[in-house]
C-alpha cells in the first residue's frame, strides 16, 4: 500500500501534519505540496481545531523543494495548479504548499533535523518554532541557485531582524539549535527527555485553553500591520525571472550530474 504523502492526526483541539517523504528528508514535490496546502484550508475551516503543528517524519522538518520538480522547465511552463507548484498565478498552490496562506487561527512548527531552503521558509510561515538539539536552519539552497519564492525574504527579517536575515540569505550558512535559539528563529527548545513534537503540542494545548475569538484577534492584527501580500509577489517574480535563467539550469544540471556520479 502507498503511504500518504502528508499525514493528518488530531488530538482534541490540534490537528498534526506530518509531511511524510522521510527518504528525502521530507523535500516537497508538487503533489506534497498540494496535500499540504489542502490540509490546512480544512484545518482553518475545522471549528473543532484550534491550533495545528506542522513536522516532518523520520527525523527532519522539511529539505525544502525537491530538486527533480524544480529543474523540470516543463512543469514550470506548465498549466494546472495542483501540477504545477511553480505557476506563475500567484494565487495558486505556492511551492512548498501553504506558503501564501493567511489562516485565521495559529500553527507551530516542531522542528528536527533540518529545516532549510524551502523548509526554512515553511517554518517561517509558522506562527512559533519549537525545535530539539538537533535542529538546522539555513537557506541552502543558495549553493544551487535555487531562488527564495515563499516568503523566504519577506518573514525571515521580520523574524531575526534584517541583518541577520542578509547573512543567512547571502551566505547560505547553517545555523545550529543553539543560534536559532539566540536569533529568536526558534521561540522554544524541547527538553532533554522531549521532542520537539512533544513540546509543540504542550504549547498548542495551552493556546487552545485560551479564549479563542480574541487570541484570534489580535493575531489578525499583527498580520494585517504590514504589506505582507505585496512583498511576496514581488519576491515571487524575482524568484520566476531566476528560473528562467541560463545559471539556473546549469546549476541544476551540475547537481544532478554530481549526483550521478
């Protein structure tokens, strides 16, 4: 029998997804990525659910877009949004899924291993991040010219502060549990005896204890403080503008010639 390619669990109140592709730590192909997107459109209209966490299986958050999509220029020039993550529409399916989603109630990300290049920017998309000792971070896919399109540029900042978001976007460099910890990437570490699941769930709990219509509130305030929408767009037609470009494919050949080899 085929696994699913994202699980969804509830407990009580919170709804789990678990992006379950563990054998290529979780990297997000067009069909992930529209299970995903689905499963959150559900869980925002779901009023048995309060809040949601999203994971990965096998020991890592999400790798970011599976490179095998990404190089295709075919699916990228190709009609259909569930097809095709990399639509120029901008109002499609995103490519890590449920990116350009704006839900009216929260989601924790509960991090191990890595959560890098597209899944770095999932995480971000994320009200909170609680990872474990094992946590990465880093936009990696600066090494192969892959583009930040999902909001990447725009919440990343907004997170670490703009100097701090320029030298993980620039350099491509990994940052460990302990410096996410000190940027405030991540707002909480699982203890010792505890994962980081484990601990997003205790949070969730206690988000869901409170009176739900004014936490919501005043989260929709936060969101709506700024030009989020407009910034991202723009982000995404950079993003497009390199996918197109000579360097881009012959950096993904190289990669999937090395990888060949």
């Amino acid at each position: 029998m085929t696994e699913s390619l994202v699980i969804i669990e509830t407990k009580g109140p919170v709804t789990i997804v678990t992006i379950n592709r563990p054998k290529v730590r979780n990297a997000v192909n067009g069909p992930t990525a529209a299970l995903l997107y689905q499963a959150f459109l559900e869980f925002d209209k779901n009023e048995k659910s309060s809040v949601a966490i999203l994971t990965g299986a096998g020991g890592n958050f999400c790798a970011g877009a599976d490179l095998a999509v990404v190089g295709n220029t075919q699916e990228l020039d190709a009609a259909g949004k569930t097809a095709n993550p990399l639509s120029a529409n901008f109002k499609d399916i995103a490519p890590m899924g449920p990116s350009r989603l704006r839900l009216s109630k929260p989601v924790i990300a509960a991090i191990s291993g890595y959560a890098v290049a597209g899944g770095l920017e999932l995480a971000c998309w994320c009200d909170l991040r609680v990872i474990d000792d094992t946590a990465v971070f880093g936009v990696l896919c600066r090494l192969r010219g892959v583009p930040l399109i999902d909001g990447g540029t725009v919440r990343l900042p907004k997170l670490i502060g703009q100097s701090a978001a320029m030298d993980l976007i620039l350099t491509g460099r990994t940052v460990s549990a302990k410096e996410s910890l000190e940027l405030r990437l991540a707002n909480y570490k699982a203890s010792v005896n505890q994962t980081a699941l484990g601990k997003a769930l205790e949070i969730a709990e206690l988000l869901s204890s409170h009176p739900q219509k004014c936490m919501r509130g005043d989260r929709q305030s936060v969101y709506e403080a700024d030009a989020e929408e407009e910034a991202m767009k723009r982000e995404f037609e950079i993003g497009l503008g390199v996918l197109a470009s000579e360097e881009f494919r012959e950096r993904i050949a190289a990669f999937f010639a090395k990888s060949k080899m």
